[in-house]
C-alpha cells in the first residue's frame, strides 16, 4: 500500500497498459471485418484519465499539489527564500565573476543549510511547531563560513523535531522519504541534507551529528557524511560553551572531494568557541588514489559480539565494502571493542539527558509547548530531572575511561569499523523501530546504538556507501572511526575508498 501511494502513476500503468494492449488487438480484428475498432481503445483511455484525475484529488485533498503524483516530494528543503530574491543574489554573482571577482570555491552555489543552524532572514525552527517563527539575530559561525566562500543560502533542510531521533519527519514540515524509495525514512536527522545530495537539489551539504545523524541518513542514502573531531568544527555558538560537547556540525557530499573541501571550510579556531581545535585542516595532499588502503590497519567491529541487534543482510553488506578495501591491500581483521558496552549505554543515558533536558526545559515557558512538543523530547526531559551531579560526574569519568581504552585499541589498528545503522530503512509512516532480530527496543534511539562510540570518545568517524539490499532499493553505509584528531586521515582513507569502488559509487536513485 505504502508503495502504491509513493508512485501512484506508475501502478496504475502497470495495471492498465495491458488493457490497452488487448484493446488494440481488439480494435484491429475489429477493423478487419469492417466494423468500428477504436471504441475499446477510447473507453480504456478515459478509464485511464479518470483515474489520474481522482489521484490528482486525493493528492490536493492531502495538501499536496496534484503534480505530485508524477513527480515525487521529498520535502528535503523547507523555509525556502523567494525565487526574486534568490534570482538577484545570483545575478550579483553573476556580476563578481564578470569583473574577475571571487569569494570562493561555493562562489553562487546554493546551500540550505540544517534547521539546527541559525541563518538570517531563516527562522530556526529545529522542526518544532513551537519554534515555528524563531528569527535569529546572527549567522552561526558555520553559516557564516560557508557564505563568507560564496555560497548562497536558499532555506533549510528538513530534519526531525528538536533533531530527537534518527528519522526526518515532524509536525511542521511533515516527513522526508528516502531518496531511494520513497515509502521508507531518510534517517536523521540530517535527512532533509542526505536526500537533497543524493537527488542532486544541492551540490554540497552541512549537518550535525550527535547520535549518528551525519552519518546515519548519509548510509541510507548513499552519500558521503563525516562527524568531524570535537571541536573542529565550532558549534553556535550558544548558550554554553563547555559542558554540551557532543553534537557537532559536520558535512555531507557525494564525493570525498567536496566533503575535504566543505570541511576545510567549515573548520578552524573561533574565540567564541574556547574548545574548538587552532590546527588548521590542510586537505590539500589528499591523493585520490588506492595508495593509502596498502597495509592501512582495518578493526572490524560487526555487531560487538552480538551486543548490537542487527537485522539480516547489513553486516554481509559491510564485509563486501571490507572486501574491496582488502583486495586494494588494506588488512582487515575482527576486533574487540574490550569494553563494557552495556556500561557505554548507560553512559550514553546520562550524558544524553543531561544535556537535551535542559534545552527542552528552556522550551517548556512557551505557549504551548508542552502539548506540542514530540514524546520523545518530553521523555528526555522528565528523565533528566532523575539525574544528580554524582551521576553526571560518574558518567563522565567512564567516558574518560572508554578514551583512554580506545587509545590502546588504536595502537594495533589504524581505523574502526561499524555499521552505520542497525536496521534497514523502515517504512516511513513508523516513527522508530521496536523490534530488531526479535529484541525489543527499549527506547526511541536504541536502534542507533552503533553510532554512540565515536560520539563518546570525541573521535573523527565517517559514512561511506557500502552497498544495497539484496531485494530492495535501500542502500547501507559503513562507519570509519579514526584516531583522535586524524580527520585528514580518515579523509585519505575514504578517498582511497572511493577510488576503488568509482564506478559503483555513481549509481543514482531511480
């Protein structure tokens, strides 16, 4: 049904070219014995334009216009700018480049930059109904870097409410479907980015990540993502500047090119931002090549010793994007994660809480709010209130224990290797998976439990495309996790990556 509904036209003419098929060898027997042969051909004819006129009304009636049963909606980018003003700021590029003059490498290029980022003339809603008319009064620092290069900034991409959970829908802008297939999630929450990349609506995009949600909705999708190192990329800037240290902006591209270059200009010191790395990020010396994959060190991780429920079908699919790193020289062997990982989760909990609590209470005075916001983001916040110092406090010095475990680890292997998701995309009407291999989910975000790693320990990881699945269209990523602060490594690697695996990385959604 689900099916049906995404591409109406294309059942309907599975239905009815047959029909017509046999009107048309009808008519001619007809004709053949001197009588009138069209009246079957006519009458499937009408039938057909009936049809499409009632889904053409089902549609509008749904608040969607009528064209959408021809061409699909992927609601990727929301609180687009008017097309005069978008068409002025391109003539003016237009003009700088007639007179030798650049700002550049995104020099006219478009960008909606994620709605957890503030642009001006933009409302930040987060895809909250009770954000709906936040303006902000400044650029983020990201905006900010990404237009002083050029780019100009036509809306927002879509993403979940409050960017709680890794699927793209909410009360304000409604859901994002997966560029693949359109009855199933993007991902999240960087989903409304992921989809406009993979349909070609941007040449480049931004996201953040704080639970896989750069490189979640970039495996679903078959992009590129990167969560680059904490701090590389300031973040706000905000309200606080050193306990909320988890999320990151990050980006996204269709190739490991235009995602070095989209980093490198999104990176760099900002005093407002005491944590954020001084280093500056040189992707100038990355070589596009499978050099880099000879003798490059491969832990595999799977699904932790069964610690990770996974559905059938995904670890095969990364062990073949393993397989063309290893037949490129790369030396891929199972490894331990060597710690306790239900002590990780519980971790996770806390710091989680922690830090979303606050940013819904800080929701919670507005008119309103309580009955509008997601469950989710009130289960968040009822939770926190549980929370004391010494938990926050213990939970931060087990996270300091899994860094300081994972340096050892990275003694033996060069990069960490993890499914990006735990599930293939799912029907886009859910809002989260409950079940997984017959284990019960015990909250919303369980079943993106292979992303909280990199996230903990602060560490550069990235989404490569690793294949699809067996009988649908639904593409999977694989996760790289680097070393502390090796961005430009793990770059270097995916690079090498895309050199092997080139012609099947062009693939594109029907």
């Amino acid at each position: 049904m689900a099916d049906f509904i995404a591409h109406p036209l294309k059942h309907m003419l599975t239905q009815l070219l047959p029909m017509l098929q046999d009107a048309s060898s009808v008519s001619v027997n007809y004709s053949s014995q001197g009588e009138l042969g069209t009246v079957p051909t006519l009458i499937a004819l009408a039938f057909l334009v009936l049809m499409i006129a009632a889904v053409w009304k089902v549609f509008t009636k749904a608040g969607q216009p009528g064209w959408a049963l021809f061409i699909p909606i992927y609601n990727a980018i929301v609180n687009r700018a008017p097309a005069d003003t978008l068409l002025q700021q391109a003539r003016q590029c237009d003009e700088e480049l007639a007179r030798g003059q650049t700002r550049g490498w995104l020099h006219g290029i478009p960008q909606a930059i994620k709605d957890t980022g503030h642009a001006l003339g933009f409302p930040s809603t987060m895809g909250s109904r009770v954000l709906e008319k936040q303006l902000p009064r400044a650029d983020s620092i990201m905006t900010a870097r990404m237009k002083a290069a050029g780019a100009i900034v036509i809306g927002k991409t879509n993403m979940p409410e409050l960017g709680l959970g890794s699927h793209t829908f909410n009360t304000l802008f409604g859901a994002t479907p997966n560029a693949w297939d359109t009855s199933v999630s993007a991902g999240g929450s960087s989903g409304g980015a992921a989809v406009a990349l993979a349909q070609r609506m941007l040449p480049v995009a931004d996201g953040s990540d704080f639970m896989g949600s750069l490189r979640n909705p970039a495996g679903w999708n078959h992009i590129f993502g990167m969560r680059p190192s904490q701090g590389r990329v300031p973040y706000g800037p905000g309200a606080d500047v050193w306990v909320d240290q988890l999320g990151t902006e990050g980006p996204m591209a269709r190739s490991v090119r235009d995602l070095a270059r989209l980093l490198a200009t999104q990176s760099g010191h900002d005093p407002r931002q005491p944590l954020s790395i001084r280093d500056t990020l040189d992707v100038s010396d990355i070589r596009y090549t499978p050099d880099a994959l000879k003798g490059l060190r491969v832990g595999w991780l799977g699904d932790l010793e069964g610690h990770l429920a996974m559905e059938d079908g995904i670890l095969p699919v990364c062990e073949d994007a393993l397989r063309a790193m290893q037949n490129a020289g790369a030396v891929v062997e199972s490894t331990k994660l060597g710690h306790d990982t239900q002590a990780l989760w519980e971790t996770w909990l806390v710091w989680r809480r922690a830090l979303v609590g606050p940013k819904v209470a800080a929701l919670l005075p507005l008119p309103g709010a309580a009955e509008l916001l997601k469950p989710e983001a009130m289960w968040e916040y009822e939770n926190s209130l549980k929370l004391s110092y010494m938990d926050f406090q213990r939970a931060s010095q087990r996270r300091t224990s899994f860094y300081h475990h994972l340096l050892k680890v990275f003694e033996k292997v060069d990069v960490l290797a993890l499914p990006v998701a735990q599930v293939w995309p799912f029907p886009i009407k859910e809002r989260w998976p409950q079940q997984i291999a017959e284990r019960t989910m015990d909250t919303y975000h369980r079943w993106m439990e292979c992303t909280i790693y990199a996230t903990l320990a602060s560490l550069p990881a990235i989404s490569l495309p690793a294949g699809f699945h067996p009988q649908k269209p639904w593409p999977m990523g694989i996760q790289l996790i680097g070393k502390p602060q090796g961005d430009v490594e793990l770059l270097q690697v995916a690079a090498s990556y895309e050199a092997v695996r080139s012609d099947w990385l062009q693939r594109r959604p029907g």
